[in-house]
C-alpha cells in the first residue's frame, strides 16, 4: 500500500522546507539517502543550534558567572536566557526551578539522592512501572537499597497500557514517590500523567515524571499538569547531547540537600562550613555545558518557531499511516497497540532477529534502532529479546515510511 493523500488527513506543515533546516538529512548512507527513523534515540540538529553553537565557540567562549569580563558577561547572559526561555516553554515556571543537567539521566538520579534518600525509611513505597526505561528503574533500585524502601511496580496490559486499576491499588499511607514515564520510549505508549499525578497527590505522594520521550511530541506544561519534578533531555527535542533540564517545584527543591558539591553551588566556604548558593545554582556543581545548554535554548526556539500543536498533529498522521501499512504485513507483529500513542513503531518480524532487521534496512539507507531499548522488563513482558523500533520527527515523510516497508519487504524476501 502507498500513501494516498485523499485519504490521510495531513496538517499544514511544510516538511520540505524543514528538511532543509537539517544538514544531515541530506547524507547518503551505503550508497543510498538516508532515511533517519531513530529520533527515540537522538534528534538531528537543526542549522540554527549548529550556528549557535559554532557563534558561542568562535565569539563568546568563557566560564559564566561571577567573571566581570566582556565574554564571560556575553556568555552568562546567553546562557541565562536559554534558561528563561526554556522555563517559558514547560509552562511559564521560574527560572529558579529550572535546573541544568547532562539529561534526564542526571535529573533522575538528582532526585532519586537529593529528594527521595534522605525522606525514605524501610517500609515507605516508590512505585515505577513496567514500561520504564532503565535510567528511571536503577536509580529507584539504589535508593530502595538504601534506606530499605520497597519498588513496586504497575503492571501494563497486552497494549501497553498502564493498569490503572492495579496502580490506584499501589498506592497507599506509605508510598512516598512515583516516578513515571510520560511517553514509552521502547512502545510509544502514553500514559494518563495527568490523572496519574492527582491521584498521586490525593495520596499525599509527590511524582518525579520521564519527560525524555515526550517533551518533542506532546505539548508540555508542567504547571497545567502539577508536575513536582520533570526531567528531560536537550538531545531529544533538537538540541546538544549532553544537555538536559530537572524542572521541581521550588518549596521541593529549597529543601533538597545538594546532589553535588564543587564549584559555583556555592555561596561561601571554610573549612568549618559551607554556605549553599540559592535556586538553581545549589544543584550545578562545576562548569556546565555551556555551549550546550546555549544551543539547547535555541532549539527549544526553533521548535516554538514550528509550534509543538503543528509537530504531534503532523506525527499524528506519520505514526498512524505506518500502523496501517504494518497492519498490512503477513508476519509483522506491532509490540504496543495503545489507544494513546506517540510517534514510535515498535515491532518484531517472524523469523527473523531485530538486529538482522536493524542491518538489512541499513543497508537501504534506512536507519533504526534494534534491541531492548533499555527498557528489558516490558521486553520480557511481551515474550521478546529485543524489537525493531522506528520513530518519527518533524521532518520524516510519508515516502520515507514507505522506503521502511520496502525495506522491510525486502528482509522478509531474504529470509524467506
């Protein structure tokens, strides 16, 4: 089946012009163009970070704060903006409560020690979910190890839904936090977060949400949602690897030990004791990514230049025109089928290993991810090692979902 446009009901987006915006698009990868379906993964970056990043280095590169030199100013003040406009984003928050980190990783285990190690006591409750990446599995684990609280787990369903009925049951007197996905990275599966997050607050529990997955498909508004913590990462939404944002309620993180100690989350030091600088500095410790969080400003610019409604209603359309034509495929198993899904297609292919699937379509040009996706308990809850997962951008076409299938077609002839 090809794309019929008087079918597909598709937004008033100009993907050509876009494309343009992203250099590497234009590759050839063996001998073929590039199809680039692993934005889960990593985002390309668009020619407006590439240039801000290459400004920074060539005409403002110096340490921020406290410098009283011209380049040090410029670079504080740029740094400083890309903060504010990264607040503005998430839903107007202050600044104070937008903490740079290397991404979500980072943010996770931010909170996991800072909030949740010196608050939990054996007997208290963490609750995750089964369809978690690792980075917000282990870091519960740890601190479970810890003080001797226990992880409990919501199960999902054949969809890879959250059992919601099963997750209102965890909770109770003794859960303490809730550390939840807002968008499966390994199913695409988004959950109810903001359901979740009320009943989690009814409980007198406050939610640490995984935004990695959801912060370039789904608007976000961390006010609207009552978020006590968010966390992203900068290489997801466009932006530098190494980059990444923990937005907390302030009142949370005034009361947080820091996470770490070193430079700049200071006041003063003796040796007798040391004064802790205020929101956000107290939990950025050393000299940061500064280019990095720069650039990250400007692709969260070039993203509100597009405009997030146009983004997820466009994947919308890219997402449902692939699950059509997988429906399609004699031996192609579709590995989440929930109602709520965002811009990610994750399947496996009878006979035939997802690495082979991964190294077969590269050879067409078409690049994938293939594997557990870190996130091996909701593998092992479908009955498989590992999947093909492909996933959407902004600037993937409908031709390019074709040149998937074909690719996919042509895996199936070879094992055949």
């Amino acid at each position: 089946m090809k794309m019929d446009s008087e079918v597909l009901r598709i937004p008033a987006l100009d993907v050509a012009a876009l494309r343009r915006d992203f250099p590497l698009l234009a590759e050839c990868v063996n001998g073929k163009p590039l199809v680039y379906l692993d934005n889960a993964a990593t985002t390309q970056k668009p020619q407006s970070v590439l240039d801000t990043l290459m400004h920074y280095y060539a005409h403002d590169n110096a340490n921020v704060h406290r410098g009283v030199h011209t380049l040090s100013q410029r670079a504080t003040d740029k740094y400083e903006a890309a903060r504010a406009r990264i607040a503005k984003f998430i839903g107007g928050v202050s600044t104070q409560e937008v903490i740079y980190t290397s991404g979500t990783t980072s943010g996770i285990n931010l909170v996991a020690q800072s909030y949740a190690r010196p608050l939990l006591r054996e007997g208290d409750d963490v609750v995750i979910s089964a369809m978690e990446h690792h980075s917000n599995i282990v870091p519960w684990q740890l601190v479970c190890l810890q003080t001797g609280a226990a992880l409990k787990v919501v199960p999902v369903n054949d969809a890879g839904e959250l059992e919601m009925d099963e997750f209102e049951r965890l909770l109770g007197p003794r859960t303490r936090i809730v550390a939840m996905t807002h968008v499966s990275n390994a199913l695409g599966s988004i959950t109810p977060i903001a359901q979740i997050i009320k009943l989690v607050h009814d409980a007198g529990a406050v939610v640490l949400v995984d935004g990695a997955q959801a912060i370039a498909h789904v608007g976000v508004d961390v006010r609207t949602l009552d978020a006590d913590f968010y966390a992203f990462s900068g290489h997801k939404i466009f932006g530098p690897t190494g980059t990444g944002v923990l937005y907390g309620k302030a009142a949370l993180l005034d009361r947080m030990p820091p996470y770490q100690g070193g430079g700049d989350m200071i006041r003063s030091v003796t040796f007798e004791k040391t004064e802790y600088n205020e929101l956000p500095y107290k939990f950025e410790a050393g000299t940061p990514n500064i280019a990095g969080a720069i650039g990250l400003g400007a692709a969260i610019e070039y993203v509100e230049r597009v405009g997030v409604g146009a983004i997820a209603a466009y994947e919308d359309e890219l997402l449902a025109y692939a699950t059509r034509r997988a429906a399609e495929v004699r031996g192609m198993r579709v590995i989440g089928t929930a109602r709520q899904k965002a811009a990610i297609l994750s399947f496996m292919l009878d006979g035939v290993h997802a690495h082979d699937v991964g190294t077969i379509l590269d050879n067409q040009g078409v690049a994938i991810r293939a594997g557990h996706h870190c996130a091996m308990p909701i593998m092992e809850r479908f009955g498989v090692a590992g999947t093909a997962r492909a996933s959407f951008a902004l600037y993937n076409t409908f031709e390019e979902v074709d040149a998937l299938f074909d690719g996919i077609a042509r895996v199936q002839r070879l094992f055949k």
